[in-house]
C-alpha cells in the first residue's frame, strides 16, 4: 500500500472510532432501555429474574471497555469480538427469558447503533444479529411473526439511517469544499493586497525620491550658476581636495563642493556643491564671502575660514 492509501485509511479508522465514542452514551442508554424493558417482562419470576441480571450486567460492563478502551485501541477489529460477545449472550437471555417482546428489540437498535461509516461492519452486524436471533427464536418454536417483522423493521431502520448519513456526508463534502474555495479565495486576496500595498510602498518611494531629485536638480543648478559666474572672469581654485582636507571628518564623507574666486572690483569666494544629510539624502548649498567697503578685498584664507564655517554650521544642522 503507498503512503497516500495508507494515509485515507488510517483517517477512516480514526473518523470511525471517534463517531462511535461519540454515540456511545445514546447507545448505551438505547441499550439500557431494552434491558429494562427485558427485566420488566420476567418481572415476578424472581429466577429467570436474577439470571438475566448476571448475564446482562457483564455485558453491559464489557461493552463500555469496549467504548472507551479497546475500540481506541484496536480500531474496527474491536467490533469483532464485540460482536461474538453480544451475540452468544444475547442468544442465551432470551432463551432464558423465554422469547419477550422487547428482546426483539436489539434487531432495529443494531441497525440504527452501528455507524456507517463503514458499511461493511453495519451490514454484517445487523445480518449477523438477525441470521442468529431469527434462527435460534424459530428452532425455539417462537411464532414466525416476530422474527419476519423485527427483521424487516430492522433493515428499513438501516435503510432510514444510511440515507441519512449520506445525505448528511454529501452535504459535509459540499461545505468542505466552499471552505476550501473561500480559503483559497481569501488567500488569493490577501496576496492581492500584499502586492498592491508593496507597490503603492514602492511607487511612493520613487515618486518621493523623484521629488528629491528634481529639488537637488534645481538647487544644484542654480549653486552650479553662482559657482559658473564667479569661476568665469578670474581664476578657478581646482585644489579642492585640499581644503577638504583641513575640515572635519564628515567633510570626506558627506560634502562634494566646487570652489571659484575673483578680485575685481571686490574679493568674491564662492563655493557650492551638494552635501549628504545624516538621514542618507542629499541637498545643494552654496556659500558666498565677498568684500564690503571696509575691505574690497578679503584674503583667500580669510574667505575660505569664513566659508569654512558656514558649510560646518550646515553640516552640525543636517
């Protein structure tokens, strides 16, 4: 057998055993009943009386073990032995008892008791209960009568109670599978939604980066005009590297500048460039020292010192 017939048989065995223990107090209350109502009718015969409590008190003992014991245990091979049990006592008590009404009884509850699950064990106890009862009760010369009509009663109550479970299992089935096909809808949806989500996420972030880009873009090109403009009538200062150098350490790592000078009619320093924020973005800046009529003309290492100090107040702000 391979794993998968394995798998639906071991699953059957297991949905049989736990239907069972779930009737099993109705069934042992049925059960009951017809006992009582056995009792009843040897009631004053205080011998017969006292031999059918014996008989019957360790059956009824023998069949909770089966319940809650050896059914778990066993699974449907229990049913076996349950059945011999039941039948041979079951033959001895009415013998006993002499044939009352309410023995007959066992056929219609057997036939209504055994789940069909499995259609198997239902139909060879209730055949195996009736064959037996029937035959012992005529070789007894018990009117035909009873045995014919509790007998028939016996297979419309079977008949009655596996329309009943297949009506009640295909409508099981169909719930199953609209679970399933909402299940699957559900999950079909909540990946829908996932993926929109991470795309809305990610449209937002390029439509953000986007609008950073186009704000350093019209910065940027706006500082590269200051810087453009001063570079153009004089001299470029290209070592730039240079006065990176004598910065700060985060002058390596976040700044990259362009640097101009002129000196006429007044001093002009210039420097613009972009500068890396601590959040991981970028901005454009431009810084402009240039003299006054106090002093026309500024020193270049006067100029770059001032111009040093705006960029390192910019770079401790951002």
């Amino acid at each position: 057998m391979d794993a998968p017939a394995a798998t639906d048989s071991s699953s059957h065995a297991a949905r049989y055993v736990e239907v069972n223990q779930r009737l099993s107090k109705i069934n042992g209350a049925g059960a009951g009943l017809i006992t009582g109502l056995t009792i009843a009718a040897v009631w004053g015969e205080w011998k017969v009386l006292a031999l059918v409590t014996a008989i019957q008190l360790p059956v009824i003992a023998f069949n909770t073990w089966v319940n809650l014991s050896d059914l778990p245990r066993r699974g449907r091979a229990a049913e076996v032995s349950r059945a011999v049990v039941n039948l041979s006592t079951g033959v001895i008590t009415n013998h006993v008892a002499g044939w009352p009404t309410p023995v007959w009884l066992w056929l219609p509850f057997v036939a209504l008791a055994f789940d069909h699950l499995d259609r198997r064990v239902a139909t060879w106890a209730l055949v195996g209960i009736c064959l037996v009862q029937d035959t012992a009760a005529l070789l007894e010369g018990v009117p035909w009568i009873f045995p014919v009509s509790f007998t028939a009663f016996a297979v419309f109550c079977s008949g009655v109670s596996r329309f009943r479970f297949l009506a009640m299992r295909d409508m099981l089935r169909e719930s199953d599978e609209q679970r399933a096909e909402l299940h699957a809808m559900h999950t079909s949806l909540h990946e829908a939604h996932e993926q929109l989500t991470a795309t809305t996420k990610a449209r937002d972030h390029a439509e953000q980066e986007l609008r950073q880009a186009q704000k350093l873009e019209a910065v940027g090109r706006l500082a590269a005009g200051v810087a453009h403009e001063i570079n153009t009538p004089v001299q470029f200062v290209s070592d730039s590297v240079e006065f990176l150098r004598t910065g700060t350490s985060d002058w390596l790592d976040r700044v990259a500048l362009k640097t101009g000078t002129m000196e006429t009619p007044r001093s002009v320093c210039g420097i613009a460039g972009y500068l890396r924020k601590k959040d991981g973005g970028w901005m454009a800046f431009a810084v402009i020292v240039n003299g006054g009529p106090a002093m026309p003309r500024v020193p270049l290492f006067r100029a770059m010192g001032a111009a040093r100090g705006d960029i390192e107040k910019i770079l401790e702000r951002y």
